[in-house]
C-alpha cells in the first residue's frame, strides 16, 4: 500500500518507481583481453571501464552498455552460449557480411523472422551467443 508523499504536499505525485531502461547486460569470458579485442575491434563497442577481471563497453551514457567478465570459480555462469544480449543494427546484412570478411562465425545468419524483422546470431571467441536485429519498422530516430 503506497504511503503517500512523505513531506505532506497534496499536489499527485508523478508516477516513481518504475523500471526505466536496461541499464547492463554481463557476458561472461575466459580471457578479459581476448574478449576486449573482439568486442572492440570486431564489433566496434569502445571501453568505457576496466577494473581488474571487469571492463564496460557501449556507447556514451544514458544508453545500455555490455559488461565482459571473467567469472570466479563459484559463480554459475560460465563462458559460452546463449547471453540474452540482442543489438539492433541498421543494415544486418552490411554488418554481416563485414564481420564475415573479419572471420566471426554467425550461428544463424541474417534470416527474416515472423514477427518481421531480421535477426542474426553471432559468436564471439568463446562462444557467447550474440544477437543482431534489424527491425524496420521500429526504434528508427
């Protein structure tokens, strides 16, 4: 049950409280520089943070960003397989076909889906499961 305003106003309050946007997405790798290559030179992300057996790649704030890891040895997730993680892209068959010239292994190539768009599945060198969409009837500026 909400509690109201706690300093008393009666002006409605603006609706709080709600999720906003993915803020992070964390893919789990066996070797951190191994991964930095690929996701910065293959797929053009740029760091943003490294600390340690963590770095963060993406754009410049307020968009999502990628994490890469390397896990401990008690942690669940381990490198390889599906990672929830879709980019769009503008053009999928362009992208596909520049990161085939630089040798990424595509799982599924760019294929139309039912719902109307295209999607993709890449690989990165431990076989993290990366999704590409290109949706052309949606999220254009």
């Amino acid at each position: 049950m909400p509690i109201g305003d706690p300093m008393g106003g009666s002006e409605p309050l603006e609706r709080k409280g709600v999720l906003t946007r993915v803020w992070m997405s964390a893919i789990p790798v066996s070797d951190l520089d191994a991964a930095l290559d690929f996701y910065m030179e293959a797929l053009g992300l740029k760091l943003r943070y490294r600390e340690g057996n963590w770095a963060e790649l993406g754009p410049n704030e307020p968009l999502g960003k990628v994490a890469l890891y390397v896990p401990e040895k008690d942690d669940a997730r381990r490198p390889g397989g599906p990672t929830g993680v879709v980019f769009s892209c503008d053009s999928i068959f362009d992208l596909h076909r520049e990161l085939v010239d630089q040798g990424v292994v595509f799982k599924l190539r760019p294929q139309r889906q039912p719902w109307g768009g295209l999607l993709a599945v890449l690989l990165d060198e431990d076989g993290n499961e990366i999704m590409v969409l290109e949706h052309p009837d949606r999220y254009h500026a």
